[in-house]
C-alpha cells in the first residue's frame, strides 16, 4: 500500500492499513462468539480441533532458506471482486480472515470478514461487511490480537488517517475509537498499516516521516491493555530512506517481520528481515522470493506456522485481489 502516491493512491495503499474487527470473530476456545459466518459451525481445521499443523517453517524463513515456488502462488478467487481486495489478516488457525475492500470509491473501503472449515478449503464467498467498524470514510488493513479480542485498523472517520483501535464485548464490538493512542497518531501526518502483537502490547505502523515524506516503519509498546501506548520509535534496521516501506506484519514471535518497499514512481515488492529476539534489530532484508513481479505486491501477512503468505497483487487485471503463496516445504 503505498501512501506516498497522491492523495487517493495514498489511500489505496493505506487501505491496508487495520480496521477493527466483530463478525465472526472468535476469541479463543471457550469465548463467546456473534451469530455469524465464523461460529462453531465453521470453526475446526486440518486436524479437527482449530489447531494449525505441527510443522512449522518459521525456521526457513530466520535462516533465510525459504523458498516460495512461483506455482505455488493462488488468487482467493472466491473472495475477488470487481473493486479492489487488499488487506488480509489470518487468524491464528488459519480459518478467519478479514480484509478491505473498495469498490470503485476512491473515497471510502470497507472492512469484510470470511471463514472456511478447514485449512484445506476454500473461504466462504463473497465475505460479510463489519459492522461498527466501518463508516462512510476509508477503513483499512484490519489487524487482531491472537485471541481476536483487540482490533486495530487505520481511518480517516475523524478527518485525517489516524490508527484507532476496538475491543470485543459480550454485546459485540464496539466503534473503533483512539484513547490510548495520542502518541501514535501524533507522527507524521498520515499513520497507516498497523500490525498488533499477539497480547496486545506493541503496535507496528507506517508513517509518512522519512525524507520528502517517504513512508517509514514504526512500533510503541504498552504495558498493559488498558495502557496508553509509549511515543513510536523506529523499527530498528529497516527504513531505508531512498524507499516507501509499510504494511509491517510479523510472526507471532516477533522475529521475522514480512513489509511492502518501494520507490515514489515504481512498483511495490515484498521483503522480509529477521532477528534473534523480539526486541533486537533485524538484519539487512531480502526480497521474498517467488512472489514479487512487474506488477504491484503489497500487504503480506504470514500464517502462524509461516507456511503460508498471503499478500494482495494486481498481476491479473491491474486491480488488486488477494492472493496465497505456499513455503516449499
């Protein structure tokens, strides 16, 4: 998503920015949960009880031998649409995904939700729009905490694109709203593309702070939930600042982290870095093979397993449509 293109290409690209969830949103097990696409009735997976499957590729993608064969890539054509499809957010089992879409106004997206039965399935077709969390401004890239209670999404409902965030009540979610985030929403002039943690506790972004307003990555920490978020630093080892870097996403351990880069009058790519703990500084990316073409790739988010990456491309009709991509394994 790139915000550095103009004002509506700016959107479009910020559209991968996060909105707050509720429909079909599952906690954990034992959470109460909306009647909706994503009850009990389509929850279960692989293995029959929601959990993801034993292998895991995140060690490929921290020593850098992960490979993506480019005939592993797939459209989600059940979830194309006329408009753009952008944004995707998987949950922990694989089964639930939210994303943006615009349908052919520039000025406004709305956040959709979908779910499937297994991991082997295609997700249900043509997706459910969000109550709350959208209005008649832009909402984007939808971002949640692991157990899908905190949703996090960029706006401009208040007139400038600001990081507002949501929780899950037992009555359902509420309007997403910023009071712990006056810090966040304080740099640059346009805070897009935010990424939660899985507990909750450091929110990832993009803002238009680097030279000439290049896009650049940013994190803030709480300490608790109901914490006012610290003052943004730099995500340490990245942001270059001859390019756009945004749509932060990152592994539930916080060690790999996959980004959109690109300069001010090209096309986007997907890299990805990587580093020893949580909190260190990453090293120098990598493109992410298999994927990136002379089309526009942005917005990856990777399975929990890292076994899966999904990202938004307009390869097929210079519109964007999600796609997935498989690790060789």
């Amino acid at each position: 998503m790139r915000a550095a293109r103009g004002s509506d290409r700016a959107w479009r690209r910020l559209v991968v920015c996060a909105v707050l969830g509720g429909c079909g949103f599952q906690s954990h097990p034992g959470a109460p949960t909306d009647a909706d696409p994503g009850d009990a009735a389509n929850r279960g997976d692989d293995a029959g009880d929601g959990s993801i499957a034993a292998s895991d590729c995140l060690p490929q993608w921290r020593d850098h031998t992960v490979r993506i064969s480019s005939s592993s890539v797939h459209e989600i054509t059940e979830l194309s649409s006329s408009g753009e499809d952008r944004n995707p957010w998987i949950s922990d089992d694989g089964l639930r995904m939210y994303f943006s879409r615009d349908v052919a106004l520039v000025s406004r997206s709305d956040i959709y939700f979908t779910s499937r039965a297994s991991r082997s399935l295609r997700f249900t077709s043509p997706g459910v729009v969000i109550p709350n969390l959208n209005s008649d401004s832009r909402e984007g890239r939808p971002s949640l905490s692991s157990d899908e209670t905190i949703f996090a999404v960029s706006t401009d409902r208040d007139g400038q694109l600001d990081i507002h965030m949501t929780t899950r009540l037992t009555s359902g979610l509420g309007v997403p709203e910023a009071p712990h985030l006056a810090l966040v929403n304080g740099i640059g002039t346009q805070r897009i593309d935010p990424f939660l943690s899985g507990d909750g506790l450091r929110l990832y972004l993009a803002s238009n702070t680097g030279p000439v307003g290049k896009l650049q990555l940013w994190t803030a920490t709480r300490t608790s939930t109901g914490d006012d978020f610290v003052a943004p630093a730099l995500v340490p080892g990245i942001n270059d600042n001859s390019l756009n870097e945004t749509d932060p996403a990152l592994s539930r351990d916080e060690r790999v982290l996959v980004y959109s880069a690109y300069p001010n009058s090209e096309t986007g790519d997907l890299r990805y870095a990587t580093r020893s703990t949580a909190t260190g500084s990453f090293g120098s990316p990598l493109e992410i093979p298999g994927v990136n073409t002379d089309a526009n790739e942005f917005d990856p988010v990777l399975s929990a397993d890292g076994c899966e990456l999904y990202f938004a491309s307009t390869r097929r009709d210079a519109k964007f449509h999600l796609f997935r991509a498989d690790v060789t394994r």
